[in-house]
C-alpha cells in the first residue's frame, strides 16, 4: 500500500431550529487525473426549501468551475449571474467557500461571503495571505483567494456563519461564538486528540455551536474540514481462497500487512487462526443482536465478524449515511466505524463459493460475497472518497 499523503475531508451540519431542510450545502469530489479533492460549502440566503436550491446550485456549478481550467474570477461572476434575484433584498446569490487541495499538498481556497477559513497547524499558528478579487460586474463584492502549500497534520476548518454567529445574544457569548473562540476550541480537541478525524471534529465543532445556540439552532451551521496527513490502513478479509493451496498466502497477508485488520466469515477466520496458531475469543457479554450476529476477538486483529450477513448490513448503513457514533455497537456498526476512519481500504476476497449462500431460501443480496464487497468498494471509492484496492484470491 501507498505511504503518500492522504486528504480526508468530512462535514457536519444542523438545519436551523423549525427547519426540515437545510440552506446550507457541503459537496465534495474527486479529480483522480490530478489526485485533488475539491471541497465546496455554499450557504443560500435565508433559510429553507429556497436557501437550499440556491447552495446547491451555487455548490454545483462551484465544483464543475474548479474541476476546469476557467479562470477563478470569471466563475465566481459566471456563478453570480446565474442565480434568481431575491425580491425582498435584491441580492442574487449564495456564499460559498471552495477548497482544492492536490496529494501534494498545494491548495487553492476561494471565499466569497463565508467566514474566512482556519488553516490549524498543530504547535504554531499560521497567516496565509489572501488576495482580493473584484469582480467587474459586481464591485460591491469581494473574492479572496488564497494559494498555499499544507504540511501533513495541517487542518483546514471552514463554516458558515451560523457557526460564527452561535450564541448571539445569549449570557456567554452576548457578540457570539466567533473565529477567535472557534480556532480555540478547535486546539483543544486536537490537543486532547492528536490524531482526531475530519469526521469527528466536524461533528464535536457542530455540536458545540448548536449548544451554544441553547440546543436550538438559530442559523442553519454547517462545518466542513479537509486533514492532510498520513494515510490509514485497513484490511478486510473475507471468505476463503479458491484454493486451498492459497490459504498459506491469505494468513501471510492478514500477518505482514500493516495498519487495522478485519476478517469476515466464520471459515475465513477458522483459517487464519489455524494457520497463525491463535485462537477466536468470544465476548460473552456482548449484548445480543437481531440484524447481525456477534462479533469476536484475535489477537492481532481489531475486530473478527461473521461474513455475508454483517457486510450486507454494512453496505445498507453506508448507502443511509447512518452516523455510527449514535448506534448500537454490534459487528457491522463496528466496522462501518473503521471503514469511514480509514482512507486506504484493501479487501481480499477468497472466491471459494459458500454453498449455503446459494440455498433458494436464503436472501438474494447473499448471492455471491464478491458482489457484495464491490458495492461497498464503489460506495467508499465514491460517497466517502477513500482509495479501496480489491484483490480476488
């Protein structure tokens, strides 16, 4: 596996308090030919239905502009001409904050509207300069760009302003939270957890705005955070080799890979714990559970699952975006949990069919485990935008 950098990028976001949608938008996407991930928070103005088509246009086009060779400046007002003028404060667009980082680290970062990003580099503070663009249709507004290079551990944090203004008005914060306070708060978390995720500092920031807000969102507070750092590995193996002449290779594998290892399937396990001479600890106080059966322990190994069942409930929580920091931790939330973690995920798959899989009576979504395992690869490759790499044995 690769030792490059890796960009996680992840989000967090709460509609405003009565509101069932929100008028935030976050969007990310993948520039394989470049090895970028470009990230793009818009904010539509008010709140809402209406708010939420006009970020989601904003946000689309944003990412369709940065994806090209248009110049920077003539997007934005491609972008501002394109959207409805609102009636009531004759004013036609959206904000937005777009963040393009390659593998390398080079970033580009355009604002326009949006509270100005945090670039956190863990023990020292850094300024980044930015240049203001005006465009020429609109000299009332103003574009800032920015172009630096990030180092691994570097954070980039960007929100929208109900993020910034939480707490207006209320005892603590009668100004509101602020970027000061939020960079602040931000430092602890990363101080307390080195190596925290996009994923859960986006929520922890989110959460702590919305209780800021008195539990009761006054804006709509999206919070997006892309992480340069080094990348982290898990291996998933699941099912038996074609040959049993493989088997030696597979336990080879699951010993001399580096990063987290998963094993999936009963017979899978049986193998590797033969081969290595370790044995397959049970939890005895593991709470039952309806959708999966329970999980089991190895030493060497972060967690052992039974097979098809757990991943077919895998793929169905990655398909809802269930978060699984507020589920039940049984075996397939457990390794939804690592999966979202990582960013290089390698499954290897054993192509030795299970003949129980192929009883009429069983589900059809239990037909073949390689079927299955190339849903979820597509699912990471694509919505999480992790690297996955499969290999058949």
């Amino acid at each position: 596996m690769s030792v490059e950098s890796f960009i996680e990028v992840d989000s967090c976001q709460r509609a405003k308090h009565g509101q069932s949608i929100s008028g935030d938008v976050f969007l990310s996407e993948k520039v394989k030919e470049d090895g970028r991930i470009v990230s793009v928070l818009s904010d539509g103005m008010g709140s809402g239905v209406k708010a939420s088509v006009l970020a989601t246009m904003t946000a689309t086009m944003a990412l369709n502009f940065m994806a090209s060779t248009m110049d920077i400046r003539s997007s934005a007002e491609v972008i501002m001409g394109t959207l409805p003028v609102s009636n009531v404060r004759k004013a036609s667009y959206s904000t937005f904050t777009i963040v393009d980082m390659a593998s390398t680290g080079e970033t580009r970062i355009v604002e326009h509207g949006n509270p100005s990003f945090l670039l956190v580099r863990p023990g020292c503070q850094v300024s980044v300069q930015k240049t203001a663009l005006l465009p020429r249709r609109w000299r009332d507004r103003v574009i800032n760009y920015s172009s630096f290079n990030v180092k691994r551990e570097d954070r980039i944090i960007f929100f929208s302003d109900g993020m910034t203004h939480a707490g207006t008005g209320m005892r603590r914060t009668p100004c509101e939270w602020g970027l000061e306070n939020i960079e602040i708060f931000v430092r602890e978390q990363i101080c307390k957890t080195p190596s925290i995720s996009a994923r859960e500092l986006s929520r922890l920031l989110v959460a702590r705005a919305v209780e800021i807000d008195g539990l009761a969102a006054n804006d709509d507070i999206t919070c997006g955070v892309v992480y340069f750092r080094s990348p982290r590995e898990l291996l998933v193996l699941t099912g038996p080799p074609f040959s049993r002449a493989r088997d030696q290779y597979f336990a080879t594998m699951a010993e001399g890979t580096p990063g987290h290892k998963v094993i999936c399937g009963g017979t899978t396990a049986n193998i590797i714990s033969r081969l290595l001479k370790r044995s397959i600890k049970n939890d005895i106080e593991q709470p039952a559970d309806s959708k999966v059966p329970l999980f089991s322990m190895m030493k060497g190994f972060d967690l052992v699952t039974e097979g098809a069942l757990t991943l077919c409930e895998v793929l169905r929580l990655l398909e809802m975006e269930f978060v699984p920091e507020v589920m039940k931790p049984n075996a397939a939330v457990r390794l939804v949990n690592m999966l979202l973690d990582s960013d290089i995920v390698k499954f290897a798959v054993g192509t030795s069919i299970n003949l129980a899989h192929h009883d009429p009576s069983f589900p059809v979504e239990l037909d073949l485990r390689r079927n299955i395992v190339k849903q979820i690869a597509r699912l990471l490759e694509n919505k999480y935008m992790k690297r996955v790499v499969v290999e058949y044995l």
